[in-house]
C-alpha cells in the first residue's frame, strides 16, 4: 500500500494552525488572521471602528479611520487566556478529521497562487467551482460582473484563503486578484518580468515588464485577453 506523503508531524502542525487561527477569529470576531510559529505571533485584521479597544491595547494608536481593516501582528503570549481556552477543542475537533487535514494542507500552501477551475453551480450570491479533489467558492464580490460564469466555463482563479469549516475545507477564490494579469503574462512569456500594479478588473491593468518595447505587440492576443474578461492591458519598461 502507498504511503502518504504527509506525516503526522505535517497533520499535527496544519491542524495546530487552523485550531488558533479559528479561536482567534472567533474570539476576536474579526475577518481573517494568519498565524505564524517562526515568529510566535499573529496577524490579526482588526476593524477600525469596531475594535478600537484591542487596536489601542496591542499597537497603542490607530493609523486609519476609514473602514479599511487593520492588520496588526500580535505576539501569542499577549493573547487574552480564553483563545488557549477555545484552542484545545477546535485542535481534537481537527485531529478527528484526518482526511479533511491532508486536503487542508495539500491547498493551504496555494494560498495567493493561481489555479484553475471549472464552474460547476451557479448561486445568486456565489459559484462553486471544480478544483482538483475539492470544490472551490467564487462570491459575486470575488467575480468580474462583465464576465461569463455559466455551468462548464473554465477559468483561472487566485486561491484568497484556506479555511477549514468543521470538517470541511473552505477554499475561498477571486477573479480580480493583480496577480491574474501577471501569471497569465508570465506563463505565456517566462523570458520576462511582469508586475501589475494596478488593476480595474475586466476593465484594464497597468503592467510593469522587462520585456523590450518592441515585444509588446505579442501581449494583445485574443487569448490573453479573453482569460481576463477582455480587459485592456497598458504596459511601461
């Protein structure tokens, strides 16, 4: 019988990660956070409004009062006793789903990498979407309003987040990342440098490239475009 290739160490530690990232949200309730054991800390996406009170506790001033959230890297010995509290329930919850675990760590390394993925429902507020061996989510936020999601349609999708929900894997995805454009780009044209420092999606992205002037005829194709809603691509050197 084939051996996994993801060992119980690599269990352990995935589930570790999602079980405090999971009291944090939950604790805290705000949008996202990432965990990071290197540095032994946190960061949290604090609201600027509604958690004024934790902001001034772990950073001491606010920067902004628009209704952007805030990310702020907390230390973990700083937080409050009740999220180690939640932690140990969420972590044996976790450890009971092995094969919910393996997928989770298999997609959470893609996190902010591009894949491909194939329409399969389409909701009022949401698609799900084909990836290979889960099923991904595209909100209506996420998508491109001028583009064709009907049933079979085939796109490529930048991975948002990872999450696990119980014991099913959550895997949120965007057609209007900035890295689309450059990983289309790139894939077709591996010689050169792409960054897109600005993006209208399906409108038009501004493109940084190494490539020479005489070049960029070749990034106008159909092809490319009809991949990001026919937007139009403005390029500099």
């Amino acid at each position: 019988m084939e051996q996994s290739s993801i060992n119980l160490n690599e269990i352990t530690e995935g589930a570790a990660y999602q079980a405090i990232e999971t009291a944090i949200i939950q604790y805290f309730q705000v949008r996202d956070c990432i965990v990071n054991f290197d540095t032994q800390s946190a960061c949290i996406l604090f609201d600027p409004v509604v958690h004024r009170r934790w902001i001034a506790r772990f950073n001491g001033h606010i920067d902004s009062c628009d209704s952007k959230d805030i990310p702020i890297s907390v230390p973990l010995r700083r937080l409050p006793p009740q999220i180690k509290q939640m932690t140990r329930p969420i972590l044996e919850n976790l450890m009971g789903g092995q094969e919910s675990l393996e997928s989770y760590l298999k997609w959470k390394p893609l996190e902010r990498k591009i894949v491909p993925g194939t329409i399969t429902e389409v909701h009022h507020t949401h698609y799900k979407i084909s990836l290979k061996g889960e099923t991904g989510r595209l909100d209506t936020r996420d998508a491109i309003k001028r583009e064709n999601y009907s049933l079979g349609k085939t796109h490529l999708f930048h991975v948002k987040r990872v999450r696990m929900d119980g014991e099913n894997v959550r895997i949120h995805l965007s057609r209007r990342s900035k890295s689309l454009p450059e990983f289309v780009l790139s894939s077709k044209f591996p010689k050169y440098r792409f960054k897109c420092y600005r993006r209208l999606p399906g409108i038009k992205s501004w493109i940084r490239t190494t490539a020479p002037r005489f070049r960029w005829s070749l990034f106008f194709s159909k092809e490319i475009r009809q991949s990001l809603a026919g937007e139009y691509l403005q390029f500099y050197s």
